[in-house]
C-alpha cells in the first residue's frame, strides 16, 4: 500500500466514523456483547471450511469481548478451548509472523489437544522448533474470532491481521486466565484462518456462523 492507503486502512480500521469515534465502539461493544452470550453456558465448538475441521470444547470457559478498551484496533471475542479438547486440523490463510520470522502456510494437526503434526510451506523449522519451546506450546491457549469489518486484508502486523472480520484465529500457547485457560507457555502465537468462503462454525450443533457472518439473530 501507498503511504496514503495504509492511513485510509488505519483509521477504517481503528477509528470507522470519524465523527463520533467513542460512539461507535461503545455500539460495537454492546453488538459484540451479544457474541460473547451467544457462547455463554455451551460445550462444544465445530469450525468447519476449505481447510479446516476443528472441533473444541468450551465448557466453564468464558469469552471476553474486546472492544477497544485495551488495544486499538480491536475486534474480536475469544476465550480459552479446554486444554485437552481440540481434535482436527487446520491450514492458517494468512502468513503469521512470531518474534520477527514470517512463516507461510502452517497446517496443523491436533489430538487431544495437543499438536502432533506441524507443516509449513515457508520457515518450518522455525515452526517446529518453537512449538517445542517447553510443555505448554504445543496446546491451545486461545481461540478467538475477528471482527472487525473495517480490516480488509491482511498485513504482517498481528495486532490488525487477528481483528480481520470473517477469520478466526488459535493462539498456541499461553492462555489468559480470565477465560479460563489454564494453559502455560513462555510463547503465545497468534495464527489467523479466513473463514468467508465456505467456513462454518456450529456450537453445540447449531449453525451460528457461515461464510465470515452470524446467522443468528444478535
């Protein structure tokens, strides 16, 4: 992007209507509320797409919404999976960069919670040697999932590629307490999948969210 394109991406993403800016996420907190209840009480998670069939439990944890009070921009409910209960696979659309190293293409595998198999097209074996930093990296200490319309596109900057509405994204690693996680790590590693284009999310067998959308009524 131009310099004049990234500051149009910027403020789209952080601050939408530049008349009323405070206004507008405190609508997009009560909005984002409404997903965080959608989630409140349930056990089980299924995301399904083009490249990924996850399933993982929530039960007892609690998701927390993120509407600009801690970082900007923001976008985005997540919680803690139980540590044990992720099963499946998923290939991240997006590059994902960890202590300043790109790495393209990462597909991962999971039992019991647990990574057995990693994969990348480009920095794998910086990609299987920190997932083998210590007992906790190769667990789950967040699952979340973006928001933020006004992201269009990824960057490289983890702080924006994680808000992109329509995506969801893991965290391998350190989980945060106030969710639940009890998860343990030197390392968190954010890892964004898209979901706009055949994905689905079901919570205890109910589709509530298709193709990057809620399809239930918030």
């Amino acid at each position: 992007m131009s310099l004049s394109e990234y500051e149009d991406f910027v403020f789209n993403a952080c601050l939408p209507d530049m008349d009323d800016p405070v206004g507008y996420w405190k609508r997009f907190s009560l909005w984002q509320q409404k997903i965080v209840n959608l989630f409140a009480g349930k056990g089980r998670v299924h995301v399904t797409g083009p490249d990924v069939d996850l399933k993982l439990s929530i039960a007892g944890r609690k998701f927390i919404n993120c509407d600009g009070k801690n970082n900007m921009p923001d976008g985005e409910v997540f919680t803690g999976p139980v540590e044990d209960s992720v099963e499946g696979h998923v290939r991240f659309s997006y590059p994902t960069t960890f202590q300043g190293r790109r790495v393209d293409g990462v597909h991962l595998w999971f039992e019991k919670g647990k990574v057995v198999r990693a994969t990348a097209d480009k920095n794998e074996e910086f990609l299987l040697s920190t997932i083998d930093t210590d007992e906790g990296s190769r667990y789950v200490g967040e699952f979340a999932i973006g928001t933020n319309t006004g992201i269009t596109r990824a960057t490289g900057n983890t702080l924006f590629d994680e808000k992109i509405g329509g995506s969801f994204h893991m965290a391998l690693g350190a989980g945060y307490p106030e969710s639940g996680s009890v998860n343990e790590s030197s390392i968190h590693w954010d890892m964004i999948c898209d979901l706009k284009n055949g994905g689905e999310i079901c919570v205890d067998d109910e589709l509530v969210y298709k193709d990057g959308e809620f399809v239930v009524d918030l």
